[in-house]
C-alpha cells in the first residue's frame, strides 16, 4: 500500500473526503516524523515502532521502521 492508497482507505473507512483523509494521514506522518526528529521513539502498539536508529533482528526480521533521510 503506498500512500495515495493508505489515503483512499481513511476516506473510505471514515466517510471523510479525500482531502480531509490526506490532511489526517499527513498529520500523523509529520508528527512521527518530528518526534524521531527529536530524537523520541514512536510506539504503536500492535502495529510496530519507529526510531531514528533501530536495528534488525536477524532472527524475527525488521521490527522497526528507521527515518528515511
């Protein structure tokens, strides 16, 4: 999924337009973006996490996610 698609999936699961779906995506992007930024991990639960960097565990494979610079 890339983010067009991620986009189009909000809208269509919240009944937002596209443009109200695009601005929350991009929202939420920024804020994990800023707070890797800042030096902060960013946890999701149940989805993974994010941190400037974050290594690879060879035995259960990428567990984090690192900012693309």
């Amino acid at each position: 999924m890339n983010k067009a698609e991620l986009i189009d999936a909000v809208a269509a699961n919240t009944g937002q337009s596209k443009s109200d779906a695009g601005a929350a995506v991009e929202a939420v992007f920024d804020n994990i973006r800023n707070a890797m930024k800042s030096g902060d991990t960013v946890s999701l639960v149940g989805f993974g996490s994010f941190c400037r960097h974050c290594g690879l565990s060879r035995r259960s494979g990428p567990q984090h996610m690192a900012l693309a610079r």
